[in-house]
C-alpha cells in the first residue's frame, strides 16, 4: 500500500511540475538599469557588467526592474554593448501581466477569457519554439506586458478561470494570432506567411461593428506615398495612379497597382503596409482608393493582420450571449483546447 501511495505522489509531483511551466521574457534591452532584489539596490552598467546575475523577489514578493515590479526572477546578461533583462515567471503569472494590454479589463468576461486562452496559446507555442535567451519580448511584436503593474481583478479572474487552457490545432498547439478588428471576416494566415494550419483560415465575422475602427479612412500625402514606393524599389517622381491590383479571398488587398512616368509596377500589400505603417494603412481590407490633388485617399474596414480571433468580434460575441468556448471555435475553426500539462508531456 505504501508503494501505492509514493508512486500516487510521484505522478501527481510530475504532472506539477509539467503544469508549472516558466516563460522567459525580454523586459529590458539599454545600456543602464536599476534592480531591487533580495540582494538590495543595484545600479548596473554595460559598461561594467561582465556576466549574467540573477535576481530575487524581495519581502513583499516582487523584484523590481527600473521600479517597475515583476513577478518570478530576473537574469540579466551582456549582449555586445547592450544589457539584455529578462524576466522568468510561471506562464500564469505572465498572463496577467499581459491580458489588461491586449483587452479591456471592462469587457465581458467571456472575451476576457477567450483572450487568455488565445494569449496563453501564443505564448506556449513561443515557448516550445524558442531557441534563445527568451522566449517573448514586452512589446506588441510579441504581446505587450508589463509585469504587476498591468494586474487586475476581472483579467485576473479570467486567467485563473481558464487556467492551463490552450488551443490545438493539426497535433499541435495554435499561434494564435489576434488582433483589433476584422471589419467583418479575418484573414487565412498562409495569405501573409509560411504558416498553413487549417484553423487559421478565413471566416465571417458580424459582430466587429461596434469598433470604432471597422470603418476608416485615410490620407497620404503624395509626396510621402512616393517615398514609400522608392523604399519598395519602384521608380520615378511623379504618381499617376495608385489603384488596386488583386485581392485574396477574404477580400484584402494582395497586390496594389503603382503607376509613375518610369511605368506600371505591381506593389506587395503586405509590403506596402509595413513600409506606410500599421496605424496609417489600418488594415488590407481596402474598399476604395481615390487620387485626390495632393494625397490619397484610402478607404477601409478593421484594424490588425486579420489573422486569427478579432478581439471587436469576440466583445460582440461575448455581449449576445456566447461563451469563450463559442468564441474560440468560431474564430480559430477545427481547433480544440487542451492544456498546458498535456502539451508538455508530449
């Protein structure tokens, strides 16, 4: 019976510690900090720093990063000239340090949790993917956290109540994509990347239209759409026209049409909006372009890649009744939630 029971607790230990995963997040990147650790106050320099240290919670239990207080740990080390901080906490934690950036904490609890699971199963597939010294970075080129300050009760409430809930997708869990609104059907993600999972295709969505991006309009000056043509490598000093060449299925632009005195050149949307930047061309989804004299007008609907949940679409979903599972299911089709333990087993 005794062997029974430690082998109970031993399976029991195991499956704790795949639960309790830790994810490692770049919190920091210059070349001075401040660190107040169990070890004190501490002014770091690259200048004069030379390995990694590490740093603990203090009494109340944080450790604070230019006063800022974190959960977990944080290691610091050198890279080139530059102070790399990273923060490593348990995956829980970081989520509530990152779902108030992501979501409004006054939004229905069933978009909240839909935008944990959606958050947690990002973050895990960066975590199983990660080669480096981190895993995620602060910013919104990962998901934007900010430790304990960006804390609060209902987003709080909404990780603890999905706790350890991931999606999956082909054997796999999903990156799951987000992002403000779709303007009325998301993006099949092979549409911008190597990435060709059947859950992220796209769908429709009618319940983005209380964002107050799902219609938008735009002006560029001429001058400054040439330069960003040149940055492309199209020629010439004058605009003609600049028109729509192709959309892809969901109806987003796949390819503009630029026309100068060098000629007619077919111009990447994916490109053009990086390159004229996401909160000025809001999304591809474009509706009309007009050549005006001075600028250019330009016509559209949502915010965001289009790939994935639409977090407009999720708070409609959410106001009429339907639960976070209703949500995931609609928006990432095929997908399944499982959790954290599992996918860390296999």
């Amino acid at each position: 019976m005794k062997i029974l029971f430690s082998f109970i607790y031993i399976l029991l230990f195991l499956n704790s510690l795949c639960f309790a995963l830790d994810v490692r997040v770049l919190i920091f990147k210059g070349r001075q900090c401040t660190v107040f650790s169990s070890y004190g106050f501490r002014r770091l320099s690259s200048d004069s720093f030379t390995s990694k240290q590490c740093f603990y919670k203090t009494k109340d239990g944080f450790v604070y990063l230019n006063n800022n207080p974190y959960r977990g740990h944080i290691c610091v080390y050198k890279e080139k000239s530059m102070l790399l901080a990273v923060n490593i906490l348990n995956l829980e934690d970081y989520l509530k340090g990152v779902l108030y950036n992501e979501a409004s904490h006054f939004w229905p609890m069933e978009a909240l949790k839909a935008q944990a699971v959606v958050a947690r199963s990002y973050a895990l597939y960066k975590i199983l993917h990660s080669r480096g010294r981190y895993d995620l970075d602060n910013t919104s080129s990962s998901q934007v956290y900010s430790g304990v300050n960006a804390e609060r009760y209902r987003t709080n409430k909404a990780v603890d109540e999905t706790s350890g809930e991931v999606l999956v997708c082909d054997n796999s869990v999903v990156e799951a994509f987000f992002h403000s609104c779709c303007g009325g059907r998301t993006e099949t993600a092979s549409e911008l990347w190597k990435l060709d999972l059947s859950c992220l295709i796209s769908v429709e969505d009618e319940y983005c239209k209380d964002s107050p991006h799902f219609r938008w309009r735009e002006k560029i000056e001429k001058g400054r759409l040439l330069s960003i043509l040149h940055k492309l490598g199209i020629e010439g000093s004058s605009l003609n026209s600049f028109s729509i060449k192709e959309k892809d299925d969901s109806g987003r632009v796949r390819y503009f049409e630029a026309c100068t005195e060098m000629g007619c050149f077919r111009v990447s949307g994916k490109k053009f909006r990086e390159k004229a930047g996401p909160d000025i061309v809001k999304s591809l989804l474009i509706d009309a372009i007009e050549l005006l004299p001075g600028y250019v007008l330009f016509k559209g609907r949502g915010w965001g890649h289009g790939v994935g949940m639409c977090q407009w679409g999720a708070y409609g979903m959410a106001k009429a009744g339907m639960d976070y599972k209703e949500i995931l299911t609609h928006f990432y089709p095929g997908a399944s939630i499982s959790s954290v333990a599992e996918i860390s087993k296999d």
